[in-house]
C-alpha cells in the first residue's frame, strides 16, 4: 500500500448526469450534484445544473454557500469553467436523503423556492476506480480517487416535468461507460 503524498482538499461524492438528444451531441442537460463531507469551508450538497428546465442557464443550489464559492473556485471551476463565474447566484436548497440501491438505481432530491429536483441513476454497470496525480492529465490541476459507476439511465426532473434526452453509453480506458455516472468515495488532491 502506497501513501498519496499530496494533500487531500475535499472529499465526498459527485454524481453526475449529462443527457443529449443524439449520441456525440453537446449535452442539453448537465447536472452535476455535489455531497461533500470535507473540504475548507465545510461539508454540504451542491447542484449545477443547465438544461431546457433552467432556460439553458446555469443554476446552483447549495446547503453551504461558502462551501459552494471555495468549489467553484477550484475543482468545479476547473472542470467547468463556466462555472467559476461566482456572479451566478446560488439558491439555497434543502438536499434529502438518497433513496434506493446503487446496485439497481440512485435517487438524489432537493427542494428549493424553484421546487423540486430530482436525479435517477439506474441501469448501473459495473464499477471502475480511477486514480490521478495532479497535473497528470493535461488542463487538471488537482489529482483524483473515485469509484466511477456508470449509469447506462438516468433522468431529471424539475417540478415533475422530465429534461429532454438521454444517457449514451461509451468507454473509458477499454471498458463500459456512460454520459451518467455515480461518482462515489471521491478525493481530490493538490500538491503540498
């Protein structure tokens, strides 16, 4: 067993869905759900989300304001830069507990003045574990250890009303995977 010398900045999950009308296309619908357990500025939920259901404009709903700026300065703002613009205001949100079974199908729900928004992975395969040094993939800054799950279905709702497309099924490094993902036991790193 080998120790990561870099120092570990948060740690939690992050759950993603990106749906599409056809295969390759850009997605209509990217959410990217956010349960942190450690970082500087605390532990909280987090959604980005853009889709037809949020006239394609990026939202945020979060449990942890500070929590959610420190992101989107650093690991969010690097995967999405569109979303280190800490303008985009952040609707406060209350974030339930998941329901089901990641072994048939994930439920993350939050209600906020918007309503209800609700994430279903299910059709899950099987899981992969990837693990990065910082600076080892071109552009990513931090490193990373998580259990990817792809999630061959997946759909988002906002007050009832389903987002449009679907998930697509892909590879990553030779083996099955999807534009939908559950990203559990996630780790990101800098270096000391």
């Amino acid at each position: 067993m080998a120790l990561d010398a870099n120092r570990v900045i948060l740690t939690g999950e992050n759950p993603f869905i990106r749906l599409s009308a056809k295969n390759g296309d850009a997605p209509t619908t990217n959410a990217s759900y956010w349960r942190i357990l450690f970082s500087p500025a605390g532990a909280g939920h987090i959604l980005h989300l853009k889709s037809e259901l949020t006239d394609n404009v990026w939202r945020i709903y979060s449990d942890n304001i500070a929590m959610t700026r420190w992101l989107q300065g650093t690991v969010q703002g690097m995967l999405t830069p569109d979303l280190a613009d800490q303008t985009i205001p952040v609707t406060d949100a209350k974030f339930h507990q998941p329901s089901g079974d990641v072994r048939d199908y994930w439920t993350e729900r939050l209600d906020s003045s918007d309503g209800e928004i609700a994430l279903t992975w299910h059709n899950i395969g099987d899981p992969l574990l990837i693990h990065t040094q910082p600076n080892e993939v071109p552009g990513r800054r931090y490193g990373l250890s998580t259990v990817l799950i792809p999630a061959l279905g997946a759909r988002l709702t906002r007050n009832g009303v389903a987002a449009e497309g679907q998930p697509w099924p892909n590879e990553r490094e030779g083996r099955p995977f999807s534009t939908c993902a559950l990203a559990f036991s996630e780790s990101w790193t800098e270096p000391r």
